[in-house]
C-alpha cells in the first residue's frame, strides 16, 4: 500500500526515500520554486554533486524509474517547499 506524505524542504539535502523504496515525486502546481533530487547509494551520505531539477511550474513529476536504484535525497533551491510524495514498498 502507497503512504501518500507532504514533507517540507529545506536548501540542506534531505534523505526522502530510502534504498528499497518505490516513489512518486511532485510538486503543488500553487507552488512556483523549484527542488533538486539526487541519489546515492547510501541511506547516510547526501550527495557532494548537483542533482536533477523539478520544477512546480512544469508540473514534472519524478520516479524511480527515471532515477534509478539508490537513496533519493532532495532540496529546495532556494527557502521552502511542501511537496507531495507517494512511497511504497515493491
């Protein structure tokens, strides 16, 4: 069964989905900022590179699918953020 959450971003790299975990990432379409997504493959160490941009405007969403294997970290680029995410286990 899928968690549906709504967790607050930050410009710090946060850990939003664990290694094993299935998602679905958005943003508000109310929401005009943008968030950066990366993965690693640790549950423990953020990512030291520049990640993938989501942008609310667009209303792109992000999976596992397109991202890979690993755990997905995520930031705003600048001040706040609420997003919607959807995890579950495969």
């Amino acid at each position: 069964m899928a968690n549906t959450t709504n967790p607050t971003l930050t410009s710090s790299w946060s850990l939003l989905v664990p290694l094993g975990s299935d998602f679905l990432l958005t943003l508000p379409f109310s929401t005009s900022t943008e968030i950066e997504v990366a993965t690693t493959s640790s549950d423990s160490v953020s990512p030291t590179v520049s990640g993938h941009i989501l942008s609310g405007a667009l209303q792109e969403p992000i999976t596992r699918s397109l991202l890979g294997l690993g755990a997905v970290w995520v930031r705003a680029k600048k001040g706040t953020v609420s997003v919607v995410l959807n995890t579950w286990v495969p």
